[in-house]
C-alpha cells in the first residue's frame, strides 16, 4: 500500500517549504511553466496580428495602386474624353498637327497583332509541354526546358533588332511574295473565302434586318466581304507589318505558354496516366484525353496570359509593325498598336495630344482588364465542366 501511494503520488502532503504548491481548493500542482506558457502564447498571437495586418496591408496597397493609376489616367486624359466623349475609341483618324485624335487604328492593331501571335504561338507552346513532358527523355527535357525558359530572359529590344535585321529581309523577300502569289487578290482561295464569309455573315444580317439594325443586301454584302477577302494579302512587300510584328510577338510568347504548360501538365496526377494506358489507349490517346482534357482549365490560362503579354509588348512591336496611323486593311500594311504609338509620341506631346495619349493608355488597360475577367470566366466555366 505504501509503494501504491508513492507510485501515484497520493502519500502525504510535501512539507512545507518544499516548494510545491496546490490550486485553491483542488487537488493538481501548479505547474512553474504555466505563466512562460501563457506569456508565449501572448507573444504568438500578438505575432500572428501583427503578421495578418502587414499582409492585410500589402494586398489593399495593391488594390489602392490600381485605383490610383486608373485615377491618374482619368485625369490626364479627361480632355480627351470632353472632346470626343467615349466615341473616342471608334474613332479613325490620328492626325497631331490638325488635333484630330481617335483610337480605332491603334485598337485594331494591338487585336489583331495579339489574336495572330496567339494563334501561332499556341499550338507550338502547348505541344512544346506535351513533348518535354511526355515523350523527350529526362536529361533532353531538362537542356531543352532550360534553353526554351532562356528565351523569356531576352529582352524585347533584341527580339526588335532580330524582326528588323533578319525577320524583315526574310518576309520581304520570300515570305511575302509567295502570300501574295497563293492567297491575295484574284486567287481562288480570296474567292473562297469571301463567299464563306458572305455565308457566315448573311443569316446574322437578315436577323438584324427583322428587328431594324441593318439594310444589308446579299449583293453589297457579298461585294464587301469580296472586297475583304482579297484584301487580306495585298499590298508591296515591304517586310514590316502586322504579320511581321505578329510573329515577332509570338515567338516572345511561346516560352511562356511552354513554361505555364508544363506546370499544369505536372499537376495531372500519374494514376490518370496509367489508367488510360491500362484501358489500351495510345500514348497519344493518353495525352489528348487524359493529359489535354484534364488541364484544360490551366493551359486556356496559359495561352490567355500569353495574350496578356502580347497585348502590352512595346519596344518589339514599335521596331518591327511599321508605324502607320491608319486601320489597317492587310497583313501586309504598317501599323501601330497602343503601346507602340505610346512609346513614339509620349515624349513630344502636350496639350490634347498628350491627353488622347493617355486616353490610349486608359484604353489599354481597360481593354487588358476585360481580358483577364473573360480569362477567369473561361477558367471557372472549364474547371466546373471537369
């Protein structure tokens, strides 16, 4: 019985002035580390507070940095938006000596330049992801992974300076000519496409004709998608363009749809993998239906950043598209975009010119925003459908 009580520690009472101490009116010691605990804990969540309101704070700052930039560029550009209203971004004509100012021709060029280099661009960086993931062996995969990350550390001045020296004479000379040849005006495949596009287009004009927006008949609507077709490839070859800036932009951007595709292509658990393989599928069947489907919510977000990238693209752009203030009517024909004009005219300009130029940068980056939304839209759309 005596070692009993010994071992659970229910003998007789501790002496006094051995240091042990009882709670009021209970039966467990108060432990010395009690108050270093709780002190502990009060440093802790005093940390944790302290850690949440900075973080708190970064993100409104960015929130607030958005805010002010858009303020700024109301402000500059609010004589613009007197003048012209927000008519202003439909406008064509961009002529600084007579002050007529209008952001159509820059509008047209920065989508068309963007919508061609993605079109290129993606197909190659996506099936770049699928190659260094899938198919090349490891050692291979990490030089090419590397070179191809490389390529997005060069600046865009040296891509500019590439299109210029090497990409021009090249379009010039050989690229353009045989566009022209095969695919410009009076060839079978501008008459092909104009009477596609009449095809297209007339069921839309006939639907708009019965509720009062438009006149159109089959014969002028005809004539004028003709009149587009074989206009897409005419025009001198003179190497810059909008098909030059097009490429140099989508070579700009393949690294990055590459470098975001194969992290979503990681992503894709191997148990997919195997349990297509183990179905009979092909490797090819694997990736296009275990691979592809699975992250197609990630790649549409790869190739949808590209776009974002090519959209704000400047020096490259402003060495290689030619510079005309015009829309244009041709891959062929100069053009600029808005952050090409930008960079060419921000530092002479004053008085409404400089306005309508910061009109066109509100303009880029509202036409940016919208794109990121439609991004996210897209994501959260094909995230539910999988």
């Amino acid at each position: 019985m005596y070692l009993q009580e010994k071992h659970t520690g229910r003998g007789t009472p501790p002496p006094p002035g051995s240091g042990s101490s009882f709670a009021d009116g209970g039966d467990e010691p108060v432990s010395p580390l009690s108050n270093t605990t709780s002190t502990l804990r009060s440093d802790s969540s005093r940390g944790d507070q302290i850690y949440r309101w900075v973080l708190r704070g970064i993100s409104w700052s960015i929130i607030a940095l958005f805010v002010g930039l858009v303020f700024l560029l109301v402000k500059m550009s609010w004589e613009a938006w007197s003048q012209y209203g927000f008519g202003f971004v439909f406008l064509n004509q961009w002529n600084p000596p007579l002050e007529e100012f209008g952001a159509a021709p820059f509008l047209v060029g920065t989508l068309i330049t963007s919508l061609l280099a993605v079109l290129l661009a993606a197909p190659i960086g996506i099936g770049t992801a699928l190659f260094l993931k899938e198919i090349a062996p490891t050692r291979i995969a990490a030089v090419l992974a590397f070179l191809v990350e490389l390529l997005a550390a060069i600046p865009s001045v040296v891509y500019g300076l590439w299109g210029i020296f090497v990409l021009a004479p090249l379009m010039r000379e050989d690229v353009q000519p045989f566009l022209a040849n095969w695919f410009g005006p009076e060839t079978l495949f501008a008459y092909g496409l104009g009477h596609l596009l009449t095809g297209f287009a007339y069921p839309i004009v006939l639907i708009g004709s019965q509720f009062g927006w438009s006149e159109v008949s089959l014969s002028i609507l005809s004539e004028n998608m003709q009149r587009f077709s074989h206009a897409l490839m005419d025009g001198p070859p003179m190497g810059l363009g909008l098909l030059t800036a097009s490429l140099v932009l989508s070579i700009m951007i393949i690294p990055t749809i590459t470098a975001l595709s194969r992290e979503v292509l990681a992503t894709v658990p191997d148990s997919i993998r195997e349990a297509a393989l183990g179905l009979g599928a092909t490797r090819w069947e694997m990736m296009k239906l275990a691979l592809l489907k699975t992250g197609r919510a990630g790649l549409v977000g790869a190739v949808l950043l590209g776009v974002g990238r090519a959209m704000g693209e400047t020096m490259a752009v402003t060495m290689v598209i030619g510079n005309r203030n015009e829309i244009p009517t041709s891959f062929m024909n100069p053009a600029q975009t808005m952050a090409s004009v930008l960079a060419n005219e921000y530092g002479e300009a004053s008085g409404l010119h400089l306005s309508s130029l910061a009109a066109v940068g509100l303009t880029l980056l509202m036409v940016s925003l919208i794109v990121n939304l439609l991004a996210r839209g897209i994501i959260r759309y094909l995230e539910k459908q999988a």
